[in-house]
C-alpha cells in the first residue's frame, strides 16, 4: 500500500495529536531504517499503522482478544498494552495489510518480547524518540540512537521499566524479556 493511501486510512483513526505523534514515528522509523538497514518501505507502512487501534474502547479490544487468539495473559495486564497486539489484528482485517513482518512490528510495538527482528527495534525506538516526544531521559535515547540501536533500545525499556516501577505498576512479562534479551545482545 502506498503511503499516502495509508496515511489517510489511519488519521480517521486518531485524534490530531495522535496523527502528529504517527508522523513523527514515520520520519524517525524512515530514518532507523536506513541508517540500521531495516527494510524502508516496511518500517514506513509499520509506523503509519503503530496506534491504529489506539482509540479503541476497552471493551471491544478485551472480545478482539479473546476471540482472536491473543495471548489471553494481556488481560491481567494494564490495558495500554492492548492497543498493539488488537493493531496488528485490525490492520490486517481492516486495512488490508498482511505483511507478516509488519503485522509483528505492529504487535510488539508496546510490550517488546525477546530476540526482536531489526524492523521490531525499528519501531519500538521510533515510537520512543519522534521529536514529539518530551519524558525524562528521551534525550538520553536520542543520542544513543545516533550510534548503537541495541544501547538505545536498552536505555528506552530501562527507562521503561523504571517508570513502571516507580508507580508500582504491573510489568508485562514480554517487556522483562525484552531488557534481559537486550542486555544479553549488548554484552
Ligand atoms: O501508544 P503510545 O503512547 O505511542 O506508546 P506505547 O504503545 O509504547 O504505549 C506505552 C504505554 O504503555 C506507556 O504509557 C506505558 C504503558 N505500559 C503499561 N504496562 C506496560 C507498559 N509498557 C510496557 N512496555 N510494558 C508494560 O508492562
Ligand atoms: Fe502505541
Ligand atoms: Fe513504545
Ligand atoms: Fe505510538
């Protein structure tokens, strides 16, 4: 699908500031991938899709998940994470888009999990460091990102879980899989 074909499909998706903070995820992912060598096309169509769901009631994305062979453990786990497995479900049904990879770089985009595909780390940073993007500590990634994408997405889950910790939130077990496979990569 082309870009622009895209793109319109998903703004009727999302708030303004929701499509802003899309953009910014397709000019940095472009930007990954060409500097990482992930696939470019790829990258671009995954960031247009990331938060396509990210909109949709609880509720609907609760009987998407149980209905459609999701991992059924997300549902004890904060329903932020939802958005990104019922994305990757609704891109496909609604869009159109059946490009494994993508669907996987769409699915993981939130929680992380172990051994992530370069189009995975891809899109995990983009969505961390678009220039929208102002948390404590995304300065930090940024950098990190100029030169070693494994350091960078280390720093980004770290601060990840950290921030979950410090509200004493639920950690997602794939996202504990993620830093550990991380921390095993950067040795
Ligand atoms: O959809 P976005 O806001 O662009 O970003 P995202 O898809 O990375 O969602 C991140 C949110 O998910 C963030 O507010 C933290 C929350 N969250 C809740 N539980 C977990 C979690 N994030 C991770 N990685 N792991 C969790 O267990
Ligand atoms: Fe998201
Ligand atoms: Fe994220
Ligand atoms: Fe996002």
């Amino acid at each position: 699908m082309e870009r622009e074909q895209a793109l319109l499909i998903v703004k009727r998706q999302l708030t303004e500031q929701r499509y802003e903070h899309t953009l910014g995820v397709v000019e940095t992912a472009v930007k990954l991938a060409k500097r990482y060598g992930a696939d470019v096309k790829k990258a671009e169509l995954a960031a247009i899709f990331h938060d396509y769901a990210k909109f949709r009631p609880v509720d609907e994305m609760k009987q998407l998940i149980l209905a459609h062979n999701m991992p059924n453990d997300l549902l004890a786990y904060n329903s932020e994470l939802w958005h990104a497995p019922v994305g990757a479900y609704l891109v496909q049904t609604e869009a159109g888009i059946d490009d494994p990879d993508v669907l996987d770089a769409i699915r993981y985009h939130t929680s992380g999990r172990a051994g992530m595909t370069l189009l995975e780390k891809t899109i995990y940073l983009a969505d961390y460091i678009e220039p929208g993007r102002k948390f404590p500590g995304v300065e930090e990634v940024r950098r990190l990102a100029e030169e070693d994408l494994n350091r960078a997405l280390l720093q980004a889950v770290q601060n990840t879980i950290t921030f979950l910790l410090g509200k004493r939130q639920l950690i997602y077990p794939d996202t504990i899989h993620m830093y550990n496979s991380l921390v095993r990569e950067v040795k």
